[in-house]
C-alpha cells in the first residue's frame, strides 16, 4: 500500500490495520470522528490528488479493524470510498463502500419532536433519491449535510 | 421506496397492511378498499351495523386533546356496537407520570381490539403499531400525519362527484405547512388525470420535499391568483393563513383578503364547483358560501364518521402475531 504521487509519498503505508482510501475530501474528519478514541496510530491526509476523484482523502488506521457499525456509517457520509483490510503488508480485504438503502441505528433524527428523540427506539432511515434521508417514524427528510453531522458515535 | 409491510393477516389479502399510519403507506387499491367499505356502511341501517362490532372494544387514547376527531372516532364505534375506552388528555394519562409509550400501547393493546391514539410526538403512531398487538389507527401525530382526514376528503370528492380521477382540484391557502393538504396531494397523485392547482401566497408555497413525492405522478400549477384559475376547477379545497407565520402584520392583513374566500370569489366558477374545508373556519371561509351549492364543507364533516367506521369494520379482526 504505498501511496506515491509525482511529488512522493503522502502517507507511510501500513503494515498491518485498515486504511480507507478514495474518500471524498472534506470526509476525513468525519471518518475520525466515527473511528474515535483509539489506542492504535492514525496518519490523515487530506485533499491529495487522486486520478479518479482529482482530490481526496484518506485514513490509515494502524492494527485495527473497524466494527460493522462503524463501517456503515462510513459508507453512509463516504459511498465510493474503499476499505481495505491490511495484514502483512498486503491487502487480504478490499471493499467499495456502497450507500446503504436502509440504515438502523447509525444516525439520530433532526427532527426535535419526532419519537426517537423522546423514547429509548432505534432510529430507522431510507436513503432515497439525491442521499436523502427519510426517518421511518416522524418522516422528515435530511439532506447529507445533516445526517453527516448526526452520526450517532 | 421500500417500507416494511406487515404480512397480510386477518384483512383477508384487503388491505396491505394492518395499522392505518401514514398516508405514505397507501395505494389505490387500498384507499378504493376503505372508500366501497365506507359506502356500504353509509346505506346499513343503523340497527345492523350495531351488530358489526358488538363485543368489541375501541380505546381512544388522546395524549394531545382534539374533541372533534374524538368525537367522531368515539361516535363511529358506538354506532357499530363497541364499547369505548380511553383518555383526552395526557395529563390524565399514565404518561404525565413517566410511563413510556411504547409501555402504555402494550398495556392498553391488552384491553382493546383497536386503539384510536392521537399524539403530538410526530412518528409516535409508527412507533405504536410497532409494539401493539391490535390495529392502531393515527388520529394525528403532531405535525406529520393525519391519514383519516385524508380519507374523509376522497370519501367526499368521490360522492360528490362518482369519482376522483380526471378531477381538477384547486388547493388553496397555507400550502407550506398544513399536513392536511401534503397528504391530500400525496393521495391524490395516486388517482389518474387528477389535475392540482396550487394557489398560495409565495412564501406559503407547497415544500419542495412534498413536490417530489408527487412529481411525474400528478400534474400540477402552481399559482398566487384564485381568479385565474377559478373556472377551470372542480373542487376548491381552502385551508387557513395563520398570523403566527408572518413576521410582519401588515403582510398578513394583505394575505388575508387575497387568500379569503366568499360567495363573490366563485361569480366565475363552474356551476357544480364544491368547496372544501377541514374545519373548523376562521374567517378564510365566508359563510355567505354555506347556502349556496358550492358548500360541501358540512357534508365532509359528517363523512368524518362514516370513514371511520369503515376502518374499524376493516380492522375488528386483525392479528397482528
Ligand atoms: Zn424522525
């Protein structure tokens, strides 16, 4: 995983962990955010070229494979990114992080009077058309932007 | 888009599923199923359909006070023969002591075959039909959804008219936050030809989000003049301004006379035009109009009942699991 550009290498590769590549810049931060508190060594880079995206980020995570849960909420905010799994410095894992259609849990409903901001129930939402977000129960839509900033962490 | 359905138990393959929620979770088929029920209660003599749910119990549980639908709800169940139980007001209720909802529907879902809930928590009627052994049926949750108005409005376009589809219907007033008409337009884009026109003042305009739902499904115009399109209508359905969402009073005091309806605002209209109102009025609906053909507003009120006995007949059965 060397990641090399006409001026050199961004980022040291990993020998062993994740790295979660092709993210959409800007998105990297969020990325730490759902990752949180770790023990393990993470190495960002933001805006470095890419020649499928012109820029992007990206996100090494050393010795440590991310939950299910924390990969879906990546895949929400950063569809099109790919997730690699890393073990001896070769890659034993390589995923394309598709948007989910249905996601359970993961974000909270920006709606103040909607039930599952008063009630101990697990959020429900449809991803539909344009990356909106459509809450099962009170049925108010958020764009990205506000799901993005209402991860559930 | 892709919604949970509950498997079809007891209905019979009917109805597509066994709480009535959301207008979202509707089809044709559906409404049509709700609709005939409806029409062939209305000509049951009363004595018969005392026998429909005799034994049975309806609660009504209103954690946010609405006499009218209450009434209507409570009026609809006594006529076929249930007994009725329930709360007006949640400081009544258990949930003024903390207990939580989902608790108290699965309590109640014990006692009743039906519970009738009307709440001001949006999403809280999907949560209960979640938890509840028995059919819920929404009386309103907060500013989302309110399914068996929606009803009650095609119920009474279809008889005024014998049907719904090919109908040009005139939404007026408040587009931007009555859940009234955003429902009503969501239905109505699952009839064919209906034509909409939406007249409101700018800033009252339909949302985009309600626009979406029912884009390429349903043709629609939308305007800021009634006397444009007056002519062209079949039904006029008015909804009222509220003061509170303008900032400025003089704006509102300009809004008013312009989006008011009376018996002069119809000299141009066709002569079988019907006016609809969800009721009650303020001063949006002149009653000038009461007397005149045009009033269908009263007729809408009474069908509020005949509805909801069509929904209790089709829903005193359900199993849910
Ligand atoms: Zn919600």
């Amino acid at each position: 995983m060397v990641k090399k550009t006409k001026d050199g290498l961004y980022i040291k590769p990993i020998e062993k962990g994740t790295t979660i590549d092709h993210l959409p810049v800007g998105t990297a931060l969020h990325v730490l955010n759902i990752i949180g508190k770790t023990d393990s060594a993470i190495t960002v880079a933001i805006g470095v070229p890419s020649r499928k995206l012109g820029k992007k980020d990206l996100v090494f995570v050393e010795n440590k494979t991310l939950s299910n849960e924390q990969i879906a909420q990546i895949a929400l905010i950063a569809p099109g990114a790919t997730l690699n799994i890393i073990e001896k410095n070769e890659v034993i894992l390589k995923s394309r992080l598709e948007m989910p259609k249905k996601v359970v849990g993961l974000i909270t409903c920006i709606n103040p009077k909607c039930i599952t901001n008063m009630e101990s129930v697990e959020t429900i939402f449809y991803i539909e058309n344009n990356a909106l977000a459509r809450c099962h129960y009170c049925e108010k839509i958020m764009s990205k932007d506000d799901y993005t900033a209402r991860l559930r962490l | 888009m892709a919604r949970k359905k509950r498997p079809k138990k007891g209905l019979g393959g009917q109805l597509s599923f066994s709480d009535i929620v959301s207008i979202s979770d509707f089809s044709r088929n559906d409404i049509e199923i709700i609709l005939s029920e409806a029409k062939k209660l209305e000509k049951m003599p009363l004595q018969a359909k005392k026998q429909l749910l005799f034994g049975k119990t309806v609660a009504t549980l209103f954690f946010e006070p609405s006499t009218r639908t209450k009434l209507s709800f409570e009026t609809a169940a006594q006529n076929l023969g249930a007994g009725v139980i329930g709360f007006a007001d949640a400081n009544v209720s258990s949930a003024k002591k903390g207990e939580s909802l989902s608790d108290t529907i699965r309590v109640v879902s014990d006692y009743a075959d039906i519970i009738v809930m009307r709440h001001y928590i949006e999403g809280a009627a999907r949560l209960a039909s979640e938890v509840s052994k028995k059919p819920i049926i929404n009386a309103g949750d907060g500013s989302n959804q309110h399914p068996t108005q929606t009803l009650l409005d095609l119920y009474t376009v279809e008889k005024a008219f014998g049907k719904i589809d090919g109908l040009t219907i005139g939404l007026f007033g408040d587009l931007r936050y009555g859940r009234t008409v955003h429902s009503l337009a969501q239905a109505l884009a699952l009839f064919n030809d209906v034509g909409l026109v939406l007249i409101s003042p700018e800033t009252l305009a339909l949302p985009d989000y309600v626009k979406k739902q029912i884009e390429g499904r349903i043709k629609y115009i939308e305007a800021q003049e009634l006397s444009e399109f007056i002519k062209e209508l079949d039904v006029l359905y008015v909804t009222r301004i509220q003061k509170e969402r303008f900032a400025d009073p003089v704006e509102y005091e300009k809004v008013k006379g312009k989006y008011g309806l009376n018996k002069k605002s119809l000299e141009k209209a066709k002569e079988n035009l019907k006016v609809m109102h969800p009721l009650p009025r303020v001063d949006e609906l002149s009653t000038d109009i009461d007397q005149t053909k045009h009033a269908l507003y009263f007729e809408q009120a009474k069908n509020g009942v005949i509805v909801r006995e069509a929904l209790l007949n089709l829903l005193k059965d359900v199993k849910k699991w």
